[in-house]
C-alpha cells in the first residue's frame, strides 16, 4: 500500500505539469514519467487490494480512501512549485526508489519481486533524467543555481522518512520480503552526494525533518490533491475508463 501510494501521489503531481512543461520535450518526458508512476500505482494496489481480500481493487484503493488513509511520503504530495522544485523532489525520490527496487527484485515474495523488476526498468530512467536536471541546473547560471539550491533547502526536511521503519517493515524484513531500510540509507547518501557534487549545490545543515506521511498525517496540500485525484470517481460512482 505505502509502495502504490508513493506512485499514485507522485504520479498525480507530475500530471499537472501536462500542458504546462518549459520545453516541448520535457513536457512530454514529465507527463510519460507521470504515466509510468500510475502504471506501478495500478499494479501494486490491485495487488495490495488481493491481499486485503475486502472486496477493494486498486481502483477503490486509489479513489476511494479517506485522507488518513493514504500512507504515502511526505516528500511525493508537495506542491511543485518551479520546474527546479520538481525535479529536486523527482531526484530524491527516485534515488531512493531505485535503490529500493534493486532488492525488492530479490523478496521472497514472488509478485512484489516481479513487480519490482518491471518498475526498476523506469525508475533508472527517471532517475537519469532528475540527476542530469539538477546537474545542468545547479550547476548552470547564478540563477538556476540559487534556485534549485534553495529547492533542496526546502525539501530536504522531507528525505529522513525515505527510511521510516515500523513494526511492520520489521516484520516484512525479517520474512525476506521487504530489504533493511536503515542499510538503504547510506547508499542512498553516497548516490545523492555524488550528483550534488556535480551540481555544487550544498546539503543543509539544518537537520530538522518533518515526518508523518507513513502514519496517515499529511501537509496541507494533499487534500487538495485528493480533491482533484477522486473527483471523477466521487462524483460519478463505479465509473470505468
């Protein structure tokens, strides 16, 4: 569920951007990583809706929970302010979402395996592609570099709960389903360190960290979000594409 949500909700945001992207080509490549995320989105809540066994698909999953309901980052529902906010916010999910897929490929779980293999293929493309922007954008005039600085600045409070542990990650990592997210962690740091090195832009030294997205407990902005996700679904009951 936590997995599905990070798609549908990031997946979500990037859709705004349709229409609105600074350059033909990056509005097309936003929009296909929007599509990609809600692609992972179906797969893992239709899964996860199986193995509650209530009666839900992924549909009523996505659609038709409340707020507190959804247990996704913190990081994936905010705003995305200007092109270097979204893609900072992109990059540092993406490096830990890559990660995160490389051992999933290996969980004892055979379908959470499989479903990890099929999204690892796109999230290194996702990740490439975040990686190079905020490169090219750090590391490009004082104004770009100011700016995505100043997004890192604002996002990184977010980036602790990318290694949230409860009691049941400890269960799911004790049954080879899920890897040790505390030993993602540091390789998640030496990836974002070398790509921030490359754009000479500064981690900030202040270590304060908002958290509160695995538990249910969201910014102001994602009832907002939800607000536009299930619309559609709300207003017109059982409707299918």
């Amino acid at each position: 569920m936590r997995l599905g949500d990070d798609s549908l909700i990031l997946g979500q945001r990037l859709a705004e951007w349709c229409g609105h992207g600074p350059i033909l080509e990056e509005d097309i490549a936003i929009t296909n990583i929007s599509l990609d995320l809600i692609g992972q989105a179906i797969s893992l809540l239709n899964y996860a809706g199986d193995l509650e066994s209530k009666g839900r698909d992924g549909d009523a999953l996505a659609f038709l929970r409340l707020e507190k309901d959804y247990k996704n980052l913190l990081l994936v529902e905010q705003k995305n302010g200007d092109f270097g906010d979204t893609m900072m916010r992109q990059f540092l999910f993406d490096a830990y979402r890559k990660l995160l897929f490389e051992r999933l490929q290996n969980s004892t779980d055979k379908q959470l395996a499989a479903i990890a293999e099929k999204s690892l293929k796109e999230t290194r493309y996702h990740f490439k592609h975040s990686a190079e922007w905020v490169i090219r954008l750090g590391d490009g005039t004082d104004e770009s570099h100011n700016r995505i600085q100043n997004s890192l600045n604002n996002l990184w409070r977010y980036t602790d709960e990318l290694f949230y542990v409860d009691a049941s990650d400890e269960v799911l990592t004790k049954a080879g389903i899920l890897p040790d997210l505390s030993d993602l962690k540091s390789l998640w740091l030496k990836e974002v360190n070398t790509v921030l090195e490359l754009a000479t832009l500064q981690i900030p030294t202040n270590n304060w960290q908002f958290e509160g997205g695995r538990k249910g407990v969201h910014s102001e902005h994602m009832g907002y979000l939800l607000s536009e996700l299930q619309f559609m679904q709300r207003v017109y009951p059982n409707m299918e594409w």
